[in-house]
C-alpha cells in the first residue's frame, strides 16, 4: 500500500464525502424522497402498461395490451358522448312525471265534492204535497167549467170527444177516486201520488191542445155566433146598467144553448148554471 502524505489526506476525504453525496443522490433518485416525488414509471402509466408486456411476454403481448387500451379509450369516447343523451333522457323523465302529478292534482281538485246523501221524504210527506197539487188542479178545473168566456175561447178543453181532453178527464177521475181526507196507507198513497202526476201531465197537454184547436173546427157561421156570444158576456160583464147587463146575459144564454143543442159547443154545467142565475139578475156586474 503506497504512503500517503499529508497534504494528500485531506483531498482523499473530501472525494470520499463527494462520491457519498452522489450515491446518497442517486438513491434518492431511485427510491423517492418522500417529498411527492414521482418515480419514472409513474410519470407515464401507458408506457409502463406498454413496456411491461414486451419485456414480459413480447410482440404478441404487446399487440393484445394495445387493443384492450383501445377498447378502454373507445368505452370512455362512448360514455362520454352519451353524457349529454343521458342528461336529456334524465331530464325529459321528471318533465313527464312532474307533467302527470300536476295532471292528477287538477283532476282531483275538478272532480265534484261528494254530496251528502239525504234521507228519503216520509210518506205521509209526500201524500200531503200530492194532495196539494192535486186540489190547487181541482181549483183550475172548476174555474174553467165555470166561466163560459174561457169555454168559448177554449172549447175543445170542455169536449170529451177530443182525445187529449179525454184523457185528462179519465186521469182526474182516477186521482179523485183516490183522494182521501187522512193518510191512507203506504201503498194506496203511493197509487194517489202516480195518479195525481198523470192528471197533471194530462191537463198541461189537454190545455195545449186546445189552444191550438181554438174555433178551427167551427163552420163559419159557427165560429161568428161564438164570437158574437163572446161580446154579449164582454158587454154585460163592463156595463153599469142593469137592464143592459140582464138582457146581454139572457142573449148571451139563449145562443149558447143553440150552440150546445147543435153539438158545436158542449157547455159545462156548471157554466149553464152560472149564465142563469146572471140572466136571472143573480150576479153581480
């Protein structure tokens, strides 16, 4: 071993501490520092997936890692295309739901509240309001056969022979025959009440036939006496002569009977009745 001198040991110490310095760097380099510092494999993750293959298994390994790198790099390309169809499909899917809860919430606000079921009328509350309705149509009745200026003016109403009039008669007889002063029970009120409602059907349709019949089915002749035995009751009902009102009343009577003989006007009883006792001075003016 050569001598060393003393000028020369201090250089050998500093080239020691040199050469430690930069294998202490080049271990630093090659194991990381602990400071963040990547290694040269992570820098470039497809190059090591790349470099492994070839060294690992060679050209063939290599062509199979760069297909599957492609497939992977087409399926991110696809999905990330489809992000925008996706975001609309997602958005066009709450449009639609939202659309039909908003759809049902009107229609279960539109719909009608249920209504509160009543209790059915009583019986004997019904037959009362039949009853009702039935003598106020009595009351219409026995005015128009009492008053010879509604007969004249609505003949056919007063004559059987005329189908609708007919009919009226039978349906106001059935619903008389079944009137009673107390309440019956359930099922003859129940009969009274159907037959009250057919004899108020059956004069609203008499009255309407004969309005439109009127005089139609006079003569000529016929149809100047009616109208002038209609002026002789206008006369005697207006005048404020007694003597006038009489002989227009008695005038007025003695036409009426050659009408109602003659088969033209069929006269009520009761409007005879009444024409009398004012020819007779019996009723007032």
């Amino acid at each position: 071993m050569p001598r060393v001198r003393p000028g020369q040991s201090a250089a050998f110490a500093e080239g020691r501490r040199l050469r430690e310095a930069a294998e202490t760097r080049r271990g630093r380099r090659r194991h990381g520092s602990g400071h963040g510092r990547r290694g040269p494999h992570s820098r470039s993750p497809w190059l090591f997936l790349i470099a492994v293959p070839v060294v690992a298994g060679g050209a063939g390994a290599l062509v199979m890692t760069m297909a599957i790198i492609s497939l992977v790099l087409l399926g991110v390309a696809i999905v990330a295309g489809s992000a925008p169809m996706l975001v609309a499909g997602t958005l066009a899917f709450v449009a639609v739901h939202r659309n039909r809860r908003h759809a049902a919430l009107r229609r279960h606000s539109a719909a009608p509240a249920p209504q509160p079921v009543r209790p059915a009328p009583r019986h004997d509350v019904v037959w009362g309001q039949a009853r009702a309705r039935f003598h106020g149509l009595r009351s219409q009745y026995a005015a128009f056969e009492c008053d010879p200026m509604e007969v004249l003016r609505l003949p056919a109403l007063a004559d059987v022979s005329v189908p609708s009039t007919a009919r009226f008669v039978d349906a106001f007889a059935e619903a008389q025959a079944l009137d009673t002063d107390r309440f019956p029970p359930p099922q003859h009120a129940a009969a009274f009440v159907a037959a009250v409602d057919r004899a108020e059907r059956a004069w609203q349709a008499a009255r309407e036939a004969a309005q439109r019949i009127r005089l139609s089915g006079l003569s000529a002749a016929e149809r100047g006496t009616v109208e002038r035995v209609i002026k002789l009751l206008t006369t005697a009902r207006d005048s404020d002569s007694d003597p006038e009102r009489l002989a227009a009343y008695a005038r007025a009577r003695a036409e009426l009977g050659k009408l109602d003989r003659a088969g033209v006007i069929h006269l009520p009883v009761s409007a005879g009745a009444a024409l009398d006792a004012a020819a007779r001075g019996a009723l007032p003016a």
